[in-house]
C-alpha cells in the first residue's frame, strides 16, 4: 500500500515525517507525525502562474520529541518565525510529486495546522539604476523586437542605460526625427548629438523574441534544476512572439504570470517525475495532447459548471509612431467576439505596433475559445500522481450520460480521502449508447 512521504526542512535539518512510522525504500524512516494527510490543490493563482491554490497538511504537537521537525528549540523557532519552510511529498514516487514551502496557521494542544504556499522565488525582473541625476531608477527589461518604447534611462549626457536589447542586433535612439544612436554594450547605450529632448528606443531583447526563449530565460534565472523551459504540452511557444518593454518593480515569477496569461500560456515550477529536477512547465492552452480514457467506474463524483457567457475578449497596448519631428501615442484595442451577451474579458498585450493587430487577435481568439467553454470536475479513486495541469483527458459518464473531453487546470490531491480531483474547461456532448 502506497504511503505518504513528506520532507520538511527545518533550521537546516530535513526532517521525514508520514501518517504512520515507516522505514521507507529510499532508506529514510518517517516519524509518523501527521495527524491529517495533506490536501493540495495545483491551479492558477493569478495570472498564467499555476502554483498552490489551497492546501492543509495537520501535524501532531509534540515539542517534547526531540527528533520531530518542530521538538526541542526548534518549537520556539517555530513560535517566532511560522515559516516559511521547504516542503515536499512523495507518494509511491522516487522523486516529489509536489514541492514548496508551508507556514503555520494554528495551533492547538495537539495539532499544529499548516497552509501550502509554492516555493518562493526572490529573483526581481527589473534591475535598479543610477541616473545622470544621482536618482534611482528602474530599468526596462525587454524581450522581444521592442518598437519606439520608452522610458529609456539617462546616466549620461549622451549615454542611457541599456534595457536589455541585443547589441548585435539594430538599435535605435531617436530624439524626436532623428536618430541619436552611435554604439551600444550590454550595459550602455551611447548617442551623438543627443540636445536633451524627448527620446524613444527599439532593438531586439537579449534573450531571444519568442514565448518560449522568455519561459527559457525565466528558469535560466531561477536557476531551476532544468534552465530551459519544457515546452511538450506547448505548441505555439516557439514561434509566437512577444514585443515586451517593462520598468515595472515586480518578482520574475510575477512577471512571467503576466507574460503567460497575455499570450493564453500557463506554467508551473514542480520537480521532473523522472529525474527529480526542478523544472518550468509551460503550458499552451490551446493546445490538446493524447487525451487519458478515464473508466467510469474509478469515478467517486462529477459536476459541470456552465457559467455565464463571455461577450468578447479584448486586448489593449500603446503605440508610439514617429511623425517627421513628433512623437505620435495610439491607443490600440483588438476583439475577438464571442455572443451579443455576457462579460468582456480585458487583457494587456505584449504588442507596441498597429501592425501586431492581427497577431494579438489570433491570440484573442485562443483565449476566447478557452473562456467560453464549460467547467467540468471530475473526482477519481486514489492518487494519481502522473495528472497535471495541462493534460487532457476524456470520460464516458454514465451516470449523467454525458461524454467529456477536458483540460485540466486544477489538480487536487486528497491523501486523506484517497482521491484526484481534475477540473478545467471542457467540451461536453450526449452520450449514445448502443
């Protein structure tokens, strides 16, 4: 019978606990510490980031066991600091299923209760700066072919800071019609000429101008076990690209949820199942693997969710076109419509040309046909540890004479109960039987 694992790491120590004491084959014995198994539910917290949306884990009190990963000083620790502390589980698994951290929520005589957070990730997507005046500043980031952006960062009387851009590419600095430009490093961008008038910039980020090298850079930077993205359940990461310029003061991983849900993408950070490598799971919702034949009979429930109908989706960006000497600002909105009813779903757009109009309404038109299908949760006996978000699966339900080709988006394990639960957007017919 296959048994929880659980590793927590305290005070620089990795502490084993399971629901009962058990001498596992990985040559760890688990303390059996848990007083109620862990409930952990995978799923978009904002944005295209899919990390923890909710989950408990109960562990017994025991400050007297000094072996315990909250005994002896490590229990005042505990007091003062809830967390949070890395955590992982494993369920008949060599390698995690599930990684993060916890932080305690309660605590009663006998039972310490823990919430689930993901794995924290310090790493900033903007750099700060000195600029000519002694002022801090937040430099851009770009990614991607970028188009008469600003701002763009004085830190000298001909010299502004690079944002990012490739200098073995085409860079330009135009102060009003006239191109400034005279060379570039990775770090600085030198002019001539420059009078001290309004400028913008365009060039081609360092790190490549496709969804896919972005979700490369990302796990590159999180130094992740794996430092390029795996893109099996993608198919459109490779060649659709992105125009972004950002001076906004934001984690990575924060950035990376605006990046996905902008162009209809999701991720999530989980260890490989093969290798154990922390590895970026990128996700194109549009896409549709080989669907899993799910069996009637391993399913304990079922609902569906129609929800209310999606009117549109729009998505808005700025464009900035030069006019002889002028500076011209457009506002630009593209839509994809749906039904003469319902909400109108908004999103930013990594786009800066009137030209990209077409490209961002491809993705409008993804992303709507995601928005407005069904929601189907499908509950099945024990623990499947191989679903993911991203993966499709498919059920003949008897019960409501219903077929259902789904997506998960959410995954919930109950180790308590036993059970998966899978939801996401489906498509849902009539069942015929013969």
């Amino acid at each position: 019978m296959a048994q929880i694992e659980i590793a927590m790491t305290v005070s620089g120590s990795t502490y084993y606990i399971s629901d009962s004491d058990y001498a596992s084959p990985d040559g760890n014995f688990y303390q059996g510490l848990v007083s109620q198994a862990p409930i952990v539910s995978l799923g978009a917290t904002s944005g295209g980031y899919i990390s923890v949306q909710k989950g408990t884990v109960i562990l017994n009190n025991d400050p007297d066991n000094a072996s315990g990963p909250f005994g002896s000083t490590r229990y005042a620790t505990l007091l003062a600091t809830p967390g949070p502390y890395d955590c992982s589980i494993k369920y008949d698994t060599k390698y995690p299923m599930f990684s993060g951290t916890v932080v305690l929520e309660e605590i009663s005589n006998d039972q310490l209760r823990f919430s689930f957070q993901p794995t924290s990730y310090s790493n900033q997507a903007i750099s700060v700066v000195t600029d000519s005046d002694g002022n801090s500043q937040y430099n851009p980031f770009s990614h991607g072919v970028i188009t008469n952006r600003q701002p763009l960062i004085q830190t000298g009387s001909q010299a502004f800071r690079n944002p990012s851009l490739n200098t073995s590419e085409t860079v330009t600095v135009f102060e009003e019609g006239t191109n400034r430009f005279s060379s570039d490093t990775s770090t600085t961008i030198t002019t001539s000429g420059y009078n001290g008038g309004q400028v913008v910039v365009s060039g081609t980020g360092a790190n490549g101008t496709t969804v896919e090298t972005f979700f490369d850079y990302v796990a590159n930077t999180l130094s992740l076990g794996v430092t390029t993205a795996e893109t099996t359940k993608t198919s459109s990461a490779s060649s659709r690209a992105i125009h972004l310029y950002s001076n906004k003061p934001q984690l990575l991983t924060e950035l990376a949820s605006e990046v996905a849900r902008s162009v209809n993408h999701e991720f999530y950070i989980l260890p490989n199942p093969s290798t154990g490598a922390t590895t970026l799971y990128l996700i194109d919702r549009a896409n549709s693997p080989t669907a899993t034949q799910l069996s009637d009979h391993d399913v304990v429930g079922s609902s569906y969710t129609l929800g209310f109908p999606i009117q549109a989706v729009e998505g808005t960006w700025r464009a900035t076109q030069r006019k002889g000497s002028q500076l011209q600002t457009l506002d630009i909105i593209a839509r994809s419509e749906n039904v003469s009813v319902g909400q109108v779903l908004s999103l930013p757009m990594l786009a800066d040309t009137v030209a990209q109009v077409s490209s961002m309404t491809t993705i409008l038109n993804e992303t709507r046909d995601v928005e407005k299908k069904p929601q189907a949760s499908i509950t099945v006996s024990e623990i499947k540890t191989d679903y993911y978000p991203g993966d499709r699966f498919k059920l003949d339900r008897s019960e409501d004479q219903i077929t259902i080709d789904m997506i998960a988006r959410t995954i919930t394990w109950d180790f308590n109960n036993k059970t998966t639960n899978i939801k996401g957007d489906a498509t849902l017919s009539e069942l015929v039987t013969q």
